[in-house]
C-alpha cells in the first residue's frame, strides 16, 4: 500500500473496457437513460425524486442486502432491552456508511474501473482479491447465509399455521431456496430485464417491510416523545457495555460487502459520469432512509412492547418474534409481522449471493459471464446454508470469519480512503472535499476501534 | 506544511499518517479500558484522542 506520490496523468478512462454484466445493458438503453436524467436534472424537485426513484437500483439492492438477519436481530434486542434510547445509533451509523458508500459511487461513476482489480494494482493482491473479494465479500455471503436460511425456514414455519396449514422446516428450506435462486439467477440476463426485475424485487420487498413492520407500530402505539429523545439523544448503557455496542454498531451497519456490491452494482448498469448524482441520491433514498426507517420500526415495536413486558427477553430473532407475536393483537397482524421479516432474509440472500459471486470472479480474475456456469455456480454457492435446517452453522468458521473481518475492514477502509485521494486512480476526479474524507475517517477511526477492541480482548487487556 | 502525498520512505504521507492515527486509536482504547477498569492510563486517555483528531483533520486535507 504506497498511497500516491506522483502526479503522473491517471488511466484514460475512455480507454477502460465496461464491466462484463454492463454489457447486457445496450448502448441505445444507456443513453435514453442518460436523456432521462437530462431531463430530470431541469425538472421539479418532486419529479426528478420520483424520476430517480425509478432509476436507482444498486442503493436499494445494497439496503435489502445489508438489512439481513444480524442487523434486525441487534434492533429487536435494542428495542426489548434499552426501548427507544439506542435509535440514535441507527441513523449516525448509516450516516457514516454513507460517506465510504460516496467514494464507491465516485469509482463507478468517474473512474469506471473494477474496484478490486484496483486494489490489487495499487495495494497489493492481500488488500484487493484476499481481504476485499474472497474473504471480505465471498466467505461472508457463503457463511453468513446460514443465518438467513436458518431465520426464514423458522418464519415460514411460525407462519404457516397462521394461514391454516403446517410447513416445516425440513420442507420449506425448497421454496426459499427456489425464491431466492430464481430471483439471483435472473440478474444479468435478457438484457437489462434481468437487472430491472432483481432491482423491483428489492424494492417491492422493502416496501412491503416499511408497509407491513408500519402497521404493527401503529397498533402497538408510538410514545413520541421517547421516541424523538431516542432519535437525537445520544444514550448508551453505562461502563464498557456502551462502548462495546457504539463500537459494533457504529462500524458495523454497512460493510466491505456493502461498498464492493454497491461498486459492481453500478458498474453492471453502466453508471458513467452523468450517472453520479443519481448514484448519490440512490445512496441517500434507496440505502440510507430505508434502512434507518425500517430498523426505526423494528426497534419501536419491540420498545413499545417486549420493552414494557420487562424481564429478561430471549436471544434470537425467531424467539423475539415468537415472543412478539401474542403482544401485537390480531392474527392478521402477526401474519403482517411474519411477512415483513420473511423479507429480510429473502433479500440479504439474493444480495449476498450476487456480491460473493461477483467478488469471487473479481479476486481470481474470472472474467463474469452471467450465463456461464461458472457464474451460476458461484451465486448459487451461499444456498448451501440451506444445511442450517438440519446442523448448527459451524462455528469455528463463524468464529474464523468474523475475527478475520474485525481485523481487515479497516485495512480495506484505508485502501479505500486511499483510492479516493489518489491522483494516479482518480486525476481531477478525486476527492476535493474536506468534509467527505473527515467523515471517512471517521469510520476508519471506528473500524479501527473494532480491530483493537478485538485484539485487546484476545490479550486481556479489555475490560471485562 | 507535510505535503501528505509526497512519498517518505517506502509509503507516500497519507498512509504513514493511518498508521500512526491507528497507534492513536489504540492509545487511546488502551487508556479508556485501563480508566474504566481503575481509573489509572489518564496519560494514555488523553494523548491517544488528541493524536486521533490531529491525525483526522490532517488526513482530510485533499491533495492539491
């Protein structure tokens, strides 16, 4: 990792060939979306909002992915154990996400290059294709996916009996897995169609969990007043408990994953120059507002209810349901409650698989061919958590997994902040903004803070 | 002024400067964790964010 030293001139980027998946996108398709933007760029606020509501896509693929089953298991514990005080760290979480997410945006939009193909030229092979791509992405979507099949064969499961009929786990693990295959597969396929029909997916998905999680808070009721203090008052639990959850939570909303799906997604619609403000906005209404509302709704409803119940709550997102459940009334509000969640683990296993077979093909230089079979072996790889129906995902690999990832985000995160200030990546395109590399440093800061708490626990030096 | 991106050493100014806010990070996590268990390590409490936000604001300058 050498940084830039030179002002040598940067690559043409007329000269870097498009992205593989981006072909399916035609060039006539490319430019009327281009016109559109034109347009959109001279029309009213609220024309141009819903004009690039319609065209984003990658920022509501990146929101599904990353609002997976740990995420929504941490706000139904936060909203059962501390109610409304924790919602702060929602928002000033993504809210730093947002800033690495932008850098991404810019390597998409003005540099047009393959970010890990980047990384490897210029950090090294460890940063780029072992850190970023194989473990940073691959190994999280292929691991990480037990826990969403684990948490969307119990759902079905628990809701099945509301509708009248019984589907275990043993059973049901086909249909999620052929909901999520056929969604995955189709992504790059009969031209732009494929893309448009995973991107709409994601979107109906996290407007069904807006909708339905919307619903149960208003027959749970809302205490305001909490809940704005919650919002903007900065509260933690006291002693090293608090500093353990800001850490986590504050580095952990978004990811590598994140930043390197987001990256791939804008490349493969053919994002260019023109495309970077749509690329922002997308970040902000497809990434960054869906996901504080949503969690918003997880915490509140357990806040207005597990919260008030007291005692102690269990553990794991199928009991908090479970324990949810009788408290929100009405059948046909559990069966609201059960839908939106099943919609969790849905998406984040379509976003993950498309992320890790990207990621795979980048680390080793495979050249993605959307209907090879290489390219549907690799997306299909995380379906084989389909095995947590019937075993425990193994957790020396959890374990390996996650200490890997405390100790490499923030390398990844230097690669990145170094990327975006580099005159030899990005010529006159790189970051100008003093503002936007602080807000970037910050969540190095954190990052780092999460590598050392990690380290600081394996020595014994962390309070405990 | 350090010109952050000219090269000293093997590495160019930007990234010596992660290297050491990261020492200030632990610094400064190190002390928090000694506060907090005896309420001793003030030194390292107060030098590891001091160096953090220094490094931070020097870091943020864009390259000219």
């Amino acid at each position: 990792m050498t940084g830039n030293s030179d002002a040598t001139p940067q690559t043409q980027l007329s000269d870097l060939p498009r992205y593989p998946i981006a072909e399916a996108v035609s060039p006539a398709e490319l430019e009327a979306e281009v016109a559109e933007l034109d347009r959109l760029s001279n029309s009213s606020p609220l024309r141009r909002g819903w004009g690039y509501l319609r065209l984003g896509g990658p920022g509501f693929i990146d929101a599904a992915t990353t609002l997976g089953a740990g995420t929504l298991t941490a706000s139904m514990l936060s909203g059962a154990m501390f109610g409304y005080k924790t919602l702060w760290l929602i928002w000033v979480s993504m809210g730093l996400g947002v800033f690495m997410m932008a850098a991404a945006a810019r390597f998409t939009c003005r540099g047009g290059f393959r970010l890990i193909v980047m990384q490897n030229r210029h950090h090294g092979w460890i940063v780029g294709s072992l850190m970023t791509g194989l473990l940073g992405t691959g190994a999280v979507a292929i691991i990480f996916n037990y826990g969403q099949y684990s948490l969307g064969t119990h759902l079905i499961e628990s809701l099945a009996p509301m509708l009248g009929f019984e589907f275990p786990r043993q059973i049901n693990w086909v249909v999620f897995m052929a909901i999520t295959s056929f969604i995955t597969l189709n992504y790059g396929q009969r031209g732009k169609k494929g893309m448009v029909l995973v991107e709409s997916f994601m979107k109906l998905c996290i407007t069904v969990m807006l909708f339905c999680f919307g619903i149960c808070l208003l027959l749970v009721g809302v205490d305001w007043g909490a809940m704005v203090r919650g919002a903007f008052i900065p509260w933690l639990p006291a002693g090293v408990e608090g500093i353990d959850l800001f850490v986590a939570s504050s580095a952990a909303a978004i990811g590598v994953m994140d930043w390197v799906l987001f990256q791939y997604a804008g490349l493969a619609r053919g994002w260019g120059r023109k495309h970077e403000t749509l690329a922002r906005f997308d970040i902000l209404f497809g990434l960054f507002l869906p996901f504080v509302l949503i969690n918003f709704l997880v915490v509140a409803v357990f806040a207005g209810t597990l919260h008030q119940v007291g005692g102690t709550h269990p553990e794991t997102a199928t009991e908090l349901a479970g324990a949810l459940a009788p408290l929100l009334g009405p059948t046909w509000s559990q069966v609201l409650f059960y839908i939106a969640f099943l919609a969790v683990p849905i998406t984040t296993t379509v976003g993950m698989s498309l992320a890790g077979a990207i990621a795979i093909h980048e680390a080793l230089g495979w050249e993605p061919d959307t209907s090879s079979w290489r390219w549907r072996a690799c997306v299909l790889l995380p379906q084989i958590g389909f095995l947590a129906v019937w075993y425990p995902r193994p957790v020396w690999l959890v374990i390996a997994i996650a200490a890997f990832l405390s100790l490499s985000n923030n390398i990844v995160g230097w690669s990145f902040y170094l990327l975006l200030n580099d005159r030899k990546v990005l010529g006159e395109d790189r970051c100008k903004s003093y503002g936007w590399n602080a807000g970037i440093l910050t969540l190095i800061c954190l990052l780092n803070a999460v590598a050392l708490t990690y380290i600081f626990n394996r020595l014994g030096w962390w309070v405990r | 002024m350090i010109d952050i991106d000219s090269r000293y050493g093997p590495f160019s100014g930007r990234v010596w400067g992660l290297v050491i806010n990261f020492g200030a990070n632990a610094l400064a996590l190190y002390g928090l964790a000694g506060f907090l268990r005896d309420g001793t390590h003030l030194v390292h409490l107060t030098v590891g964010p001091i160096v953090t936000v220094a490094c931070v604001l020097l870091l943020a300058r864009p390259s000219s």
